[in-house]
C-alpha cells in the first residue's frame, strides 16, 4: 500500500520514527528499521535513519505498512466541552498571540485529561475562538485545585521553546499560599530532598523554594513563593513537611490539625509569570479568585 505524507511547520523537529507511530500507524521499531533498510519507508525520495529530524514540507513515502488501525486499541477520546464552557475559557485569557496564550486557570479542572477526569483545559481550549486554526500544546502544568497562570502553547515550535526554558529555570513564577501557622521568619528558603515512586523506582529529587511573608496572624500566614525547582506537588509537600500545609489541601495535610486546613478551594495561586523571547521580556499577572480573596478576608489577612 503506497501512500505519501507531507510536514507541516508545527510537526518539524520530530524524529522520524516517533511521528511514524503517532500519525501513521503504532508499529514496533524493529518493523520501522527494517523497512527503511529495504526502502519502504522513504523521505523525498530519499533513505534515512530513523532518528532523522523532519523538516517542513518534507514528503514521507510509505510503501508497505498496512496502515489500517488496530480495532481492539482503545482509542482515546477528547473530552467535548459545551458552548458555555469554550466562552467560559476564552474570558479567562490574560494574554493571546499566534504563539502562546497566558489563562488564569480555575480550580477544579485539569490542565491534560486523565483517568480520574476527562474534563481538561487542553480540550476546551481547542474549541475556542482563539485556537481556531491552531493546536494546543502543554508546556507545565499546574495542579487541579490550584488557580493562577498557565501557559499553552499554539504551535510546536513555541512547545519546545517553552519546554526548553523551563528546564533550564529561566521561567520564574511566583505564587500566592495561605498556610497554617504563623511562620517564624518574615522569609527564607526552604530545601527538602522529596520522594516519588515511579512503578517500583523510588526517585530522591532536591526541592528549592523561597518564600516572604505578606501577612500573617496567630493562626494563618498569607506567603509569597518563588520556586527554583519544579518538582511534582513541590509547594504542597514542602509546606507540609516545615509544618505548615497549605490550607484546603485534602492530601497534604497535617491531620491533628485538619479543622483548621478545611475550604471549599486549594489555597494556592499562581500569581505572576516572568520570561524573555528574543530580548522581549513578558510578565503576566493573574488575579486571586473571588473565593481566594474572600478568604484571606474571613482569616483576617490582607488582600494582594
């Protein structure tokens, strides 16, 4: 079976055999080696390895797979957002251009479907009016319950910038925490060695975050956080493990303590963003929810 496949600009810089098996057919590598060997697999005519990078326009013959799909692979469904919600979403956008939006991301949705949850912010995304002729791309990820700014990417170039310059920390974010307690020192750094286990794998990851206090009582204290690194839950169990958890967090919590760590939201934002492109710098702000706000109220400690 002969058929041709041509690149477009957001599929550049992907290795050969991993755009084969996501757009074309999910055949083991063994099978793609051996049928670029013999020539069955061919780009512009040409033979390549499997690790070649492919390049806009680039026209990809395949000459001998059977590219019908597997009929007892699940296929995995997108979550199908109503009118609401796309409008919902598109008032939620800080900053739009052709390469990325800046949201303020609402409590109580995911940024990427799951097993747990189907509703996504990816999803909706592509259905609104500013990805019409666009594709979303995940460049970090920010937790379900937690609000604040979230950047997604409108193309894969802008995908693997972003990726790129959260790997090497010149992404700085800034977040807003109310925890339990009354922090001792107006601001510090906090350096925990945390633990995740990937199947049996148990992984040791040094966390960084630094941390000021904007407000604080007997009870609560309203905190300022800058992470250095970017851990899997870092704020939360960083917090947890100084003794001070974040309030309206339900799984890292200080149980003796657990009538005083109950709210109907994660007390936890992403406030501000700061990054450069091309010399260009771009800081974004996203405001605290209603709900945030009127609960720094209730607990006596100022607004930001």
């Amino acid at each position: 079976m002969k058929k041709n496949f041509y690149i477009k600009k957001d599929l550049i810089n992907i290795r050969l055999d991993r755009w084969f098996k996501r757009n074309v057919c999910n055949v083991p590598q063994s099978l793609i080696e051996k049928n670029l060997r013999k020539k069955y697999i061919l780009v512009n005519n040409k033979r390549v390895k499997s690790s070649y990078k492919l390049k806009e326009n680039d026209k990809i013959l395949n000459n001998n797979i059977n590219l019908t799909p597997n009929k007892n692979k699940k296929k995995k469904e997108k979550y199908k957002p109503t009118k609401k919600e796309t409008s919902y979403s598109s008032s939620l956008i800080i900053e739009n251009n052709d390469n990325f939006v800046v949201i303020n991301k609402p409590a109580g949705i995911a940024v990427q479907s799951g097993t747990k949850s189907k509703r996504n912010i990816i999803d909706i995304l592509r259905k609104t009016k500013e990805f019409e002729n666009f594709l979303p791309f995940t460049v970090h990820r920010i937790d379900k319950e937690t609000t604040g700014i979230l950047i997604v990417a409108k193309n894969r170039k802008y995908a693997q910038l972003f990726t790129s310059l959260f790997r090497i920390r010149k992404i700085h974010k800034t977040y807003l925490g109310l925890v339990l307690g009354n922090m001792q020192k107006s601001k510090g750094t906090l350096t925990d060695f945390l633990i995740n286990y990937e199947g049996d794998k148990k992984i040791k990851s040094k966390a960084i975050t630094h941390y000021s206090v904007i407000d604080n009582n007997t009870y609560y204290s309203l905190l300022k956080l800058n992470p250095e690194t970017g851990r899997k839950h870092q704020l939360r169990k960083q917090l947890l493990i100084n003794g001070n958890p974040i309030i309206g967090d339900t799984k890292y919590r200080i149980l003796a303590n657990s009538s005083g760590n109950k709210e109907s939201i994660l007390m936890l934002h992403a406030y501000k963003i700061n990054f450069s492109i091309d010399n260009i710098k771009y800081n974004f702000t996203a405001e605290p929810s209603t709900e945030f706000k009127k609960i720094l109220k209730q607990k006596y400690l100022k607004n930001v």
